[in-house]
C-alpha cells in the first residue's frame, strides 16, 4: 500500500509543535506495518539543505504566475523512506518559522505556499513520479489542506484515483484568508462555496481537508468527538457532525527512540522503571542549569509549551502563589503571546530561586525538563491530544491536567480507587477553573508529602506505553477501508 504524507513540519529538522514530531514518527510505524510511505515537505532550508541523492521529478506550474518549481526526490538524516521535497526558493526560502517571519508576523502569501504544497501533492497522485504513486494521500493539517480538494478535483477529471485522508491536528488553527485570494489557488471556481472552501465569506484551507477528504482523522478519540459541539466545533462542527462516519479519532504516539529516560543523550543521567535513581540527578542539574535551589524535596513543576491563552497557562499564574507557597519551583520553557511571557518573566524576578523561564524552542533542554520535573503541568482549556503529558509519562513526571481532548484520554487521576488500584499516573481536574486547578495541585502536593504513595504513582506513569504501532495499525484499517470502497 503506498502511502503519500503531506505535512509542513517534520523532526527533526523543522518543528515549531508536536505536528513535526508525528510527521517524523508516522511514517517508520507504516513501514513497520506493512505499508510504503513517502513524504511530501515543502523545501524549507532546513529541509533543502539536509537532501541528499536528489533528483528532479518533475515541475509544478504556479497558478498565479508563469513560474515553476520543482518536486525534487531524495533522502533525509534519520529517514528510511523516500522523501519528495518542493524546491520554491521564492517561497520557502525565507527566515522565522514556516509560517511567519522573525518576529511572528505570518507571511502575506501563506495561501500561495501551502496551496501549491497542496497542487504537488496532486501531481504525485497523477504519476508526475513514474517509478511511484500514492494509492492514499494523508494531509495533515490546514498546511496541508487543500491536497485534498486538488486532488478531488483532478480525479474529478479522471487524472488519478488515488484517496484521501485529512488529520486535524488543531481545529483552531484553519487557514483562513480573503475570499479574492481564492484566484490564485489553482482550484476550479465551484469549489468557492458552502460546500467547498467558502467559510463565512473566507477561504478555510482546514475546510477544504473536511469537506473533500475521502476520511478524517483526528489526534484523539475524545477530541474527536468534542470537536462535533458548538463549544469546540470552531464553526466548523455542522459540518463535522454531517462526516461524523468517516470521522475517526487516533490517538496520537510517542517515538521512545527520542523520548526515553533509558536512551536519552539530552539529559544529565539516564534512568528507567527499574533504576529510577538517575531522575533525582536530572532534577539537580536541571535545577542548576535554571537558577533554581538544588533541593531535593521541592517538587519541581515543568512547563513546555507555546505560551497561549489555550495551554491554560492564565491558571498557572493565577495560582503561582500556591505553589510557591507549598513550597514548590516551577520551570517555564516555551514562547507565543507577550504578556504571558511577560508574566512568567516577572514572576522569575519576583521568586528567584523557585522560578525559572526560558524563552524559544529548545529541543534539548525540553528533554531535560521532562527528565528533571516531578510533575508536567498540561491544564489546556482544549487539547487535541497532547503530546506533552505522553513525554512527561516517560519521564516518570506526572501530568497534572484538565480533562480534555487527549489529556482526559491518557492521564489517570489519584483518586482513592486507582491508587489502590495502581492504575493512577497523574492529577486531573474537570472544569476549567482557578479552583479546580487548585485542588488538582493541592492533590500533587499531599501525594508528594507521601513518598511511598508518590513512588508507586510514577512507576506506573512510567509503564504506560503509547508507542506508534497502535496508532498504525488504526491508519492502516482506514487506508484499507477506503481502498475497498
């Protein structure tokens, strides 16, 4: 079965989230299942630079000029599957993130970008490879959107026959643009409508992924199901709702090559289920690398994560007193909206030596976090599946999160019952609320102040296993499923 992935991101090479870190790890988990993936990455220079044997496959005609680029074929460090990469210097070759610029302003043209990622997809599915094509298209995300509604329209015209599937990520992120930008997409005017690209006089290249997927796919089986209600549909839930059948939730997995206690070279000391003695000597390097107080018995809270309102991090400050006051230290690493990092910034002024921030994206030091935290704090107002508290399972730092989207799906709560049960891994409170949050971390506390309790809770953590062959087989059924229709 071959199977074309289309994504923006791909680790290690490009992340800004965890949509690189599944776009990395899904395609290994297919092969081991049986399937022949490929790739399809628009030629950032992170990606440009790191192809080797490449070869031109063949070009791709820009809809709004006389221009072409290049679908090139090569290999990348840490791949074993053929990866094809869209060379668009005038595009793609451009500094910040792959979405905006240095200072987080997204590029005017992202609609440009990311539809002709989207037309290369589709001459992928019409043979422009001779030695290889996709039976299946898997898209992941706005990003990636509109290889769905290009490729319906070219089978449409009896070009291919390959199918489809579209992953939602982020229902909230759904690249929207101005309806006069529909021109240069390179799609047939029909496809502006309600049942089409049309969103409230926009262009939704997220709606294009639901409306003209063949299957959806999303990152958790409770999101999934939360994202056909008004309160997290983001406008897009009737229509959702109206695909509920070909809509399916998967939960998304963890690569233990990379997150591991065992095998991590990121970390001070490496430590396992069986030798979990290693983990208090992350906790002091970690502490020393931030600033904070080598102390052993204060239970260090982690943060990584954008820092967005949606992360849930307002109830973290809000409740910051409570946790300095408990005797608790707290690490921040992540960066987005200024005035939350303005907060953290001046709340690691005001507690030196029990707060620590750090701003960007640092792969290594979130590693080190994960190794030197005893507790992971993921209290998200929405989250699709999280990635954050699988990491934080492998790490023996117990999540402490809302009950939502993956979070609800992975985390077991320290109730009296799975204590005793040996089935808690982690502090869950249900309503969004400083309140509940309170007494969620009011729970981490009084399980610290009982070390036996504690240790028993993060073996447990440790032993839960979220690795992608699971996650495989349940694309793998959807593929299959669509190739018998």
């Amino acid at each position: 079965m071959r199977i074309l992935q289309v994504s923006a991101e791909l680790f290690p090479l490009l992340k800004t989230g965890g949509l690189a870190d599944v776009a990395g790890a899904l395609p290994a988990a297919l092969a081991a299942a049986g399937a022949e993936p490929r790739l399809l990455v628009p030629g950032f220079p992170a990606i440009r630079e790191s192809l080797t044997k490449e070869c031109a496959v063949a070009p791709v005609a820009l809809p709004w000029s006389e221009d072409r680029a290049a679908l090139l074929r090569g290999r990348l460090p840490g791949f074993d599957v053929p990866v094809y990469v869209l060379d668009a210097p005038g595009l793609f070759d451009r500094p910040g993130n792959p979405y905006g610029d240095a200072v987080g302003v997204a590029y005017p043209d992202n609609h440009r970008r990311f539809a002709l990622l989207g037309l290369a997809a589709a001459r992928l599915a019409e043979g422009v490879d001779a030695s290889w094509r996709p039976e299946v298209v898997h898209a992941h995300d706005w990003h990636a959107g509109l290889a769905c509604a290009h490729i319906a329209a070219s089978r449409s015209r009896r070009r291919n026959d390959a199918r489809t599937v579209f992953t939602i990520h982020n229902l909230a992120y759904q690249g929207l643009f101005p309806a006069d930008h529909f021109c240069d997409l390179g799609l047939p005017p029909p496809h502006y409508a309600v049942e089409g690209l049309e969103f409230y006089g926009q262009v939704s290249f997220m709606k294009a992924g639901l409306h003209f997927a063949d299957a959806i796919t999303t990152v958790s089986p409770s999101y999934a199901r939360e994202i056909q209600t008004p309160e997290q549909g983001c406008g897009l839930d009737g229509l959702l709702r109206h695909r509920a059948q070909d809509l399916h939730g998967i939960l998304n997995g963890v690569d233990y090559a990379v997150w591991s206690p065992a095998h991590d070279r990121s970390i001070a000391q490496a430590y396992s289920l069986d030798r979990p003695e290693g983990k208090a000597d992350c906790k002091a390097a970690l502490q020393r690398e931030c600033g904070l107080d080598v102390r052993a018995d204060a239970p260090l809270f982690g943060v990584v994560s954008r820092l967005t309102e949606q992360k849930g991090l307002p109830l973290v400050l809000e409740a910051l007193n409570d946790l300095i006051d408990a005797g608790g230290q707290l690490v921040v690493l992540g960066s987005g909206d200024a005035r939350l990092e303005a907060a953290f910034a001046d709340a690691a002024a005001r507690h030196p030596g029990q707060v620590a921030r750090r701003t960007g994206m640092d792969e290594g030091l979130a590693h080190r976090i994960y190794a030197g935290s005893d507790v992971v704090l993921v209290p998200s107002r929405f989250e699709p599946c999280g990635l954050t508290q699988l990491y934080g399972l492998s790490y023996g730092a117990l999540p402490l999160v809302h009950r939502v989207g993956g979070l609800g799906d992975t985390v077991v709560d320290t109730t009296l019952e799975d204590l005793a049960a040996g089935t808690a891994t982690g502090f869950v409170f249900n309503a969004f609320t400083a309140d509940a949050y309170r007494r969620a971390l009011r729970r981490a506390f009084a399980l610290w102040s009982r070390p036996a309790y504690w240790a028993r809770v993060r073996d447990a953590a440790m032993r839960q296993h979220f690795g992608w062959g699971a996650a495989a087989q349940r694309y793998m059924a959807v593929y299959e499923g669509l190739l018998q229709r």
